[in-house]
C-alpha cells in the first residue's frame, strides 16, 4: 500500500511497481523517468505538473485527463487509455505503442515525431494536432478525426483509416502506403508528393488529388513477385 503526495518538487527518477494499492497526487512539480506498471490512473491526482519520460506500462487510464499537460519523450506501452483527453497536451517524441485509444481526444496536441504503433485509435480525434514526422504505422484509425492536422512527413503505412477524416490536413511528404483509406474523407486537404501506393481507396472522397505520386506499378509488381 502506497499513499504518496509530492509538492513543488522535482522528481529526478521514481519507480512505482505492483501498484494495486496506491494513491498518488502531483501538484507544481516536474518529473524526469517516472516509472509505473500495472497502474490504474484514476488513483493519480494531477495539478500542474510536467513529465519528461514518463513510462507506463501495461497501465490503464481509462477516460483520464491529460489535458494540456506536459508528457515529453513518454511511453505508454501496451496500457488501455481508451476515452482520455490529452488535448493541448506536448506529446512531442511520445510513444503509444500497442495502446487502447479509441475515442480519445488529442485536438491541437504537440506530437511531432509521436509513435502511434500497432494501436487501436478507432474513432480517436487529432483535430489540428501537430502530427509533423508522427509514425502511425500499423495503427486501426476506423473514423478517426485528423481534420485541420499538421501532417507533414507522417507515416500511416498499413493503417485501417475507413471513414476517417482528412480534410482541410496538410500533408506534405504524407505516406499512406497500403492502408485501408475508403470512404475517408481528404476534401480541402493539400497534397505535395504524398505517397497512396497500393492503398484501398474504394469510395474515397478526395476532391483534388494534385499532389499526390502516381502509382509505381513497377515497384507493386515487384512486391508481389517477392511474395511469391
């Protein structure tokens, strides 16, 4: 059992396992390698505090939070954080990695370099995020709300996007290579040398496709020689 209260301190380095009794509160502090597993969120208390390198793992923070709050260079592996809030948060070189986030919201989030990997973000909303050089690879984004996100150099590569919204996105250099796009919504957004190879695109709505790279038929051919 652990009840624990830190206050206007900085917290270099803290490790907190086996974590079925514990209670945390957090107020006008900043914390570098904050380690916790097997923990429940709803017994953290937040108020005005910052992580860098915060690591979660196998934690659950169901419909929690985060909101605004600053979470550098974190981890949340394998944690179900289904329902949370981290709009406006600095998610910038964060990782979700095999994470729950359906439904969660990360409108204007700073998540440049994020890594959004082998997660189920179903019906998540990133609505004018900054996603520049984000890496989605693998990711279910079923209906997922990208609408006005910086995407600039964001990975998307074998993700299931059906119905998800792009529209009025930048994405600049923006590689969608094999993923599911159909009936996803791209009116209003600006391509330049985005990459759709081998994508489904079965009633997409696309309004103008400028900037988009034809197809390299070549390359497709290829790929399926190999896998033959």
């Amino acid at each position: 059992m652990l009840d624990l209260n830190i206050e206007a301190s900085r917290i270099e380095k803290l490790v907190v396992t086996g974590n079925h009794q514990v209670s945390l509160r957090f107020k006008d502090s900043t914390f570098a390698h904050l380690v916790l597993t097997d923990f429940d969120f709803k017994y953290l208390a937040l108020e005005n505090t910052a992580f860098t390198n915060l690591i979660a793992l196998e934690c659950v923070a169901k419909n929690y939070s985060f909101q605004g709050v600053q979470l550098i260079q974190s981890q949340f592996t394998d944690s179900d954080m289904a329902g949370s809030d981290f709009s406006h948060a600095n998610l910038s070189q964060a990782c979700f990695k095999g994470c729950g986030l359906q439904e969660c919201r990360f409108d204007r989030a700073d998540m440049r370099q994020a890594l959004i990997i082998d997660a189920n973000a179903a019906q998540a909303v990133f609505a004018g995020a900054q996603l520049e050089c984000a890496n989605l690879s693998g990711t279910n984004g079923e209906r997922a709300v990208f609408r006005g996100a910086n995407m600039t150099m964001t990975a998307l590569n074998r993700c299931n996007l059906q119905y998800a919204d792009f529209s009025d996105c930048s994405m600049e250099f923006t590689d969608f290579s094999y993923a599911n796009i159909s009936h996803a919504d791209f009116r209003g957004g600006h391509f330049m040398r985005s990459k759709h190879h081998a994508v489904i695109d079965d009633g997409t709505r696309y309004g103008s496709k400028q900037g988009i790279l034809p197809p390299d038929h070549e390359l497709l051919r290829a790929e399926q020689w190999v896998k033959l």
